[in-house]
C-alpha cells in the first residue's frame, strides 16, 4: 500500500508537469512553424517581384534586339560608304549574329515560345538578307544591297519579321500582368 502511495504522489506532481510540458512544446512548435511559414512566404514573394523584374528586362531586351535586327535601324546603323554589296552584306550578317549572342542569356528568362520566335526571326532576317544579297551583283555598292533591302521590305505584302515577334513579346509580357 505504501508502495501505491508514493507511485500516486509521484504521479501528483509530475503528471500537471508532463501536461504543461506537452502544452507547452506543441505550443511552441506550432508557433515557429508558423513563423517559419511566414519567412518562407515572404521570402517567394520576394524571389518572385526580382525574378519578375529580371523577366521584364529580359522580353525589354529582346525589343530592343528586335528593333536593332529591322531593316530600318541595321542599314543606317551597319552601312559604310566605302563598302561595296559584298562586305556591306557580310557586315549585316555579322552584326545580326553579334546581336543574338550579345542576347543568348535572355533565354533563361523568357518562354520557350518567345525564344523560338526570337531565333525564327533572327534566322529568317539572316536568310533573307543572303537571299535579296546574292540577287545584287558583288561590284554594286553598299547603299544599292540597302536600297534593294528596304524596297524588298516596301513592295512585301507581309510585315518585318521583326513586327511580328515584337507582337509575341508584348503579348507574353501581357500574360504577367
């Protein structure tokens, strides 16, 4: 009976112990799961507001490639009148290519279906660049491989390639909003 009696008076104090114990560490625990929650949340808004500003300087970075590679801004920028249609067109070819690696990072931070536009127009302005310059003869000069350029572009029914994938860009930057 003795023995019975100190398990109960043990039992009496250590009991409300192991209770306010328990209570006390759910309490706890629940208390910094939540706040860990909360750091968490804060911190994916955060990623999220830098990783959407690096997205928008990325498709503001393409524009300005895609404005860069039209026909009205390479010719005035690339032409040199000591040029003749030969090196002039080597010259066009190779500024649109710098201007796509200068661009390659972009990649990261736009859709698959912009970046593929991008490297369709880079490619179909580069083709038609080789087109209209092998229907120039290679002792014209410079400003008659730019003339034949730009009427090709005038007397096209289509619009610039670069028109149509600035549309595509403005309309996935359209989708963040």
């Amino acid at each position: 009976m003795q023995y019975l009696q100190t398990i109960l008076e043990i039992l009496k104090y250590t009991l409300p112990a192991i209770i306010v114990f328990l209570t006390a560490y759910f309490i706890i625990r629940s208390f910094l799961k939540s706040e860990s929650d909360k750091a968490l949340a804060k911190a994916r808004f955060t990623n999220r507001k830098d990783i959407l500003t690096l997205r928008l300087q990325a498709y503001e970075r393409l524009s300005v490639f895609m404005e860069r590679i039209s026909p009205n801004n390479l010719i005035p920028r690339v032409i040199q009148p000591e040029l003749n249609a030969k090196g002039f067109h080597y010259a066009l070819i190779s500024n649109i290519r710098a201007e796509y690696e200068h661009n390659l990072s972009q990649q990261i931070y736009v859709s698959a279906n912009v970046w593929n536009v991008v490297t369709i127009v880079k490619d179909e302005m580069i083709k038609q660049i080789n087109l209209i310059g092998s229907s120039v003869p290679p002792t014209a000069s410079a400003r008659d491989l730019s003339k034949a350029i730009l009427d090709f572009y005038l007397e096209s029914e289509e619009s610039i390639p670069t028109q149509n994938a600035l549309l595509a860009i403005k309309g996935e930057v359209q989708k963040l909003y």
